[in-house]
C-alpha cells in the first residue's frame, strides 16, 4: 500500500463476471492446511466469505497470513505489531510490543517455519519519529525475531514480500521505488532493481523456477525482471488494455491474483501470464465492490485466496491519525478460485 498523497490512477477495462464460491475454505492437494482449520463467519455478498472482523478499534492492517498451526495473523501498521485475529474478532499480539515498528508486509515460510515481515516508521504507527524501514524474520510459532536486514537511513519504506523457491526473500520499497532480494544465507539486503517513473513498487510474485520476477508499480503497472540479471520490461496486455493502482499480488498457477485498489472500493482480478511472463493474455474480474473497502493484500491457498477485504485505509487521514477511536472493523476475506481456473 502507498500513502495516498496524490489521486488514484486506473484505466481498467470491462473483465469477465466474478466466480462462484467452492466449499473448500483452505488447503489442497500439495497442502497440508491448518491444523486448527479455519471456519466461515458469514457469507456477503455471494462469491466472498469474510472469515474474520477486527475489533472496532484503529488498526490499519496490511496484510495477513497463516502462523505454524493455520491460524490467522494480521499485520497493523497503526498498532505496530503483528497480530492473532479469531472468528470471534479476538486480537492478541504475536510479536511483543516494541519489537516492530509498523508493519506493513508479510509472507509464511511454512517450509522452513518462518514468518517474514516489513516494518517501518511512519506517521500511521503511533512511534515517535519517522524515517527508517527493515526485513525482519520471525519464529512462525512464536513470533520470536531471529534476524532483521535494515535500510537505516530515511527515505525507504519496505513494504510487500515474495518468497523464492531457495528461500530467497523479494521485498519492494514503495517509497524508495527499489526492489530487493534477500538471498539465502546472504547477510544483507541486496538492491536487484529500480522500479520506472512514478515509483512506487508494491505487490510481488516469483516464477516457480525463481528466474522471473513480476512486480506492480502503482502509476505504471506491471513489470517483469530477471532476477540473475536485473533486466526489467513491462508486461504487455492486451491491445486497449491498461492496468494501474494494483497493490498485492499473488501467485496461482500461470496467473497472478491481484488487488486493485486505485479507485474505490476495490476489486479482485485474475491474470493469465504467457509461459515466459512476457504478457498478460486475459484478465478476468473475480469479486468487485463492497464490502471491500481498501483492500490490500493476500495469498494463495489451495483453492482460496484470502485477503485483507477492509483494511482502514480510508479511515486515516494524511497526517497518520484514524477519523475516530471507534472504527468500523478491519476485515480477512475469502474468494474461492477453483471456478475460475482454466
């Protein structure tokens, strides 16, 4: 997510209707899901399930994920923390109060039990000061910080994540407009590339073979790099088409699930990729409108993904303060994909 200080950009065209639900909630074949599985709190409108509401308190949250034994945590940039969220709406801290700053971004490393976050220092954390932004690796179960990669001086805000299949880490800086790479083993962050004019990098995804990477740039779409060699193109789309104000991403076969936040309230689409990630060859709209509210970002799981539907967004104003101690409630949703796959 970028701050808001200019007007949203968007040139979207007429897409396919929104898919249907499915009756799995998690999990799939090559996906051990969640020990303690998660259930649905309600279904509205038809083809999204809100799995979980906030406490209606200021929170901002960004992202979500699942910890070591299936259960939701959510990322607050107001509240500075990483957080459990139940059906029931109960929030409670995974990472200890004055570990983080804001956090912004996060992605399970189930594989090798780790939790990867963004934290930064921003006027919407509540933190004296501003300025300064890091990786940081968390203990999947316990929340415990076992490293942080930081970019100190002012100016970077880390902020979406993708993992590689080594276990390299992607991150991009929306304020600083680079993108870089953690590499397995590696001690510091490694800068791969420069987003292109009107930077402000967002949403990542890796191609299974970690050779191509594609990212969103808010102002000018999607881009296309090569990760051993830095080489970067935009995505083509198809002719008449224009894609801009996409913030999260995520993988799903040969397509990218992406949210689009660039007018409001927001909306879900699919897109197809060729096989060398070149360009986008359809573009299918999967869920449009409220009760989405600013969303911002998710992940894939088997046949779901699951996704920050309201983040609160539109309840701060420019200098980091809520429009009341008294939010409507910040919401984790749900959107079956199996109907829309090829």
């Amino acid at each position: 997510m970028m701050f808001r200080s200019w007007a949203s950009v968007v040139a979207l065209v007429p897409m396919l209707a929104a898919c249907g639900a499915a009756e799995r909630l998690l999990g799939g074949p090559d996906d051990p899901g969640p020990s303690d599985p998660i259930q649905v709190v309600e279904t509205t409108p038809e083809g999204l399930t809100i799995l979980a509401r906030s406490p209606e308190q200021p929170l901002l949250l960004e992202s979500v994920a699942l910890d070591d034994r299936g259960r939701l945590l959510v990322s607050s940039i107001h509240q500075a923390g990483v957080f459990r969220l139940t059906m029931e709406g109960a929030l409670t801290r995974f990472t200890r109060e004055g570990e983080t700053q804001g956090v912004f971004g996060m992605v399970a490393d189930r594989t090798r039990g780790h939790l990867w976050i963004t934290s930064a220092n921003t006027l919407y954390d509540q933190i004296e000061g501003e300025g300064g932004s890091a990786l940081m690796k968390l203990d999947l179960g316990s929340g415990e910080v076992l490293a942080a990669y930081a970019l100190p001086e002012s100016g970077h805000q880390l902020s979406d994540l993708a993992l590689g299949p080594d276990g390299a880490v992607f991150v991009s800086d929306s304020t600083g407009g680079g993108i870089y790479m953690l590499s397995p083993g590696s001690g510091r962050l490694e800068h791969l590339v420069d987003a292109p004019e009107r930077a402000s990098p967002q949403g990542l995804v890796v191609s299974e073979d970690g050779r191509w990477l594609i990212f969103s740039n808010y102002g000018t779409g999607l881009h296309r790099v090569v990760v051993s060699t830095g080489s970067m193109q935009t995505v083509r789309l198809p002719e008449g088409r224009a894609l801009r104000g996409l913030d999260g991403l995520a993988l799903d076969g040969n397509r990218i699930i992406a949210i689009h936040n660039g007018a409001p309230p927001g909306r879900v689409i699919a897109l197809t990729l060729s096989p060398d990630w070149t360009e986008v060859r359809d573009l299918e709209l999967l869920f449009d409108g409220a009760p989405l509210s600013e969303p911002t970002t998710g992940f894939v799981s088997g046949d779901s993904f699951v996704f920050i539907a309201r983040s609160q967004w539109s309840d701060f104003g420019q200098d980091g303060a809520p429009s009341s101690t008294a939010l409507a409630p910040a919401t984790v949703g749900r959107i079956s994909l199996a109907e829309s796959r090829p």
